[in-house]
C-alpha cells in the first residue's frame, strides 16, 4: 500500500510542469488505530495558549453523550483512541464513520458533527462534535491523492475549528471542538467563498497519529472487524511543516 502510494506521487510528480518543485510530503504509515491531533492551519488565529498539537479527548456531559475537547500535551490521560470503521466500498463512497470505544463493555462512541443546519444552543453561531452511543455521522480519513491525511466531515466542505467554549455540563472554559461549513454564495448569486471561522476560534485540521487498535473482550459491544487501515502520522507535533508542499 505504501509503495502504490509513493508510485502514484511519483507520477503525478512527472507530469507536474517541469518548473514546479518535485511534490514532497511528510512519510506516514499504515494503522487501523490512530489519536487525532489538531495542526492550526492558520497560525494567526491561533488561541493563546497555542492550541497546536493538542489532542482529541471527550468530556463526559451524560451516560451516553460526550463533547469532542482538546486537551494540551502532556496530560498523564491519554487521548481518545479512534478507528474509520466500515467496508472498503462503504470507506469509498463516504459513508465510513469515526468510532472510539468507551464504557464497559467496550462500545462504539461514534463522533457525531451537526450538519449545516443544526447549530450549538449556546454559541448559535457554531456546529458542534459529539462523541456519542452509536456510529456517528460519515466522517474518513482522506486517502490518496489528498497529500495529507486529516479527518474530513463528509456532510459538507469546510474545516474544524478550536474554541473556547464554557460546556454547560460543567459550567466552565474548555477547547472545544466545532465545525466551520464554507459557503461559496457571494451578491447576486456569484461565487464567492466564505470559511465561516467563528469569531475567536481557530481553524485546525485533525491529524491521525498512528498507535495499536486494541484489542476487545469478549463480551464487547464494539468490534474492530471494519476498522479500515488509514495512513497516519508517527508523531504529528515532530513534524516541521514548512519543509513540506509541492
Ligand atoms: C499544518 O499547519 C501548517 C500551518 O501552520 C500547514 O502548513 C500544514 O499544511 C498543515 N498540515 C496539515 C496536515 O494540516
Ligand atoms: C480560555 O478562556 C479562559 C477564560 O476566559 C482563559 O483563562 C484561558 O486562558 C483561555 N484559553 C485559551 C487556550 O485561549
Ligand atoms: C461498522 O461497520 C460495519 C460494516 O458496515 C457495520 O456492520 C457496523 O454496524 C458498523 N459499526 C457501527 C458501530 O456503526
């Protein structure tokens, strides 16, 4: 699979213009366990503290129901542990979701990104994550020949985004994750396209990282039969970016 990939990069790269810089991405491997790790993709929105590295966690806001939080590095709690789960033809046609194990039994937690019409209660203006009971809504890790594997929301274009949000479960600040859908809809009807980044939140991509899928006890609700091997990450934070692009 890796070599299908370096292949593929090595022609698209020769029928590049020969002008063009030879394409060059960060190496990634095969797992079908990964953590997610936000990469600010527009480093002057960043939060302060900077956000950049941190990683997807839940906070509990009910017996089933969690939000989908950042939590800084070096936490001694590790990050939530995700599969893509569905069958080759379910990955391809977008309708894999995003699962993590969670209670005892181990059962699926599924992230649940509000379509463009649902929006936060408190923060109108926002689409919010959830990891909750059940499969979640079609979310994949991009494939070839997307450069970069990031989690991709297949409800709509558009990007995560961090922000500093009270929960209202616990009545105070967390970095919550949220959903940004752009819209291309400029006066009279013209193309014009908006990114929609909520006033004080910062766009990120959710970066896998790669680490071992665990395996379930017998008595387990979930089941890693259809976790998906996706491309991932070693270690994100490590990476420098700006060696990196076409
Ligand atoms: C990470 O963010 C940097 C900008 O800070 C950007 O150049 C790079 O392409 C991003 N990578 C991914 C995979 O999001
Ligand atoms: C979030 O807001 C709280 C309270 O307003 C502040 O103390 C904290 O530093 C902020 N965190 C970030 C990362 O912006
Ligand atoms: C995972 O994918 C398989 C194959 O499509 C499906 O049968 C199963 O219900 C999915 N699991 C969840 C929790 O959605």
């Amino acid at each position: 699979m890796h070599n299908v990939l370096i292949l593929g990069l090595a022609a698209l790269a020769a029928a590049a213009p020969a002008k063009r810089q030879v394409p060059h991405y960060p190496p990634t491997s095969l797992s079908n366990g990964f953590f997610l790790v936000a990469n600010v993709t527009d480093p002057s929105l960043d939060l302060s503290p900077s956000i950049n590295g941190w990683v997807f966690q839940t906070a509990h806001t009910g017996p089933p129901t969690n939000a989908a939080v950042l939590q800084a590095p070096g936490s001694s709690v590790p990050g939530r542990v995700f599969y893509e789960n569905g069958t080759a033809e379910q990955v391809h046609y977008g309708q894999s979701t995003v699962i993590t194990d969670g209670a005892t039994p181990p059962t699926p937690f599924g992230i649940f990104i509000q379509s463009p019409t649902e929006f936060d209660i408190t923060y109108p203006t926002e689409h919010d994550l959830f990891v909750n009971a059940g499969p979640g809504t079609p979310s994949r890790i991009t494939d070839f020949p997307n450069p970069y594997p990031i989690l991709q929301n297949n409800q709509g274009v558009g990007t995560f985004v961090a922000c500093n949000n009270t929960v209202p479960y616990y009545g105070y600040k967390f970095i919550t994750i949220n959903y940004a859908y752009a819209t291309f809809e400029g006066p009279d009807g013209g193309y014009e396209y908006h990114a929609n980044i909520p006033e004080g939140c910062a766009p990120i991509n959710l970066v896998p990282q790669c680490t071992t899928l665990n395996t379930l006890p017998p008595d387990a609700y979930a089941s890693h039969e259809f976790a998906a091997p996706v491309r991932c990450y070693d270690d994100v934070a490590a990476i420098d970016w700006t060696q990196y692009g076409p």
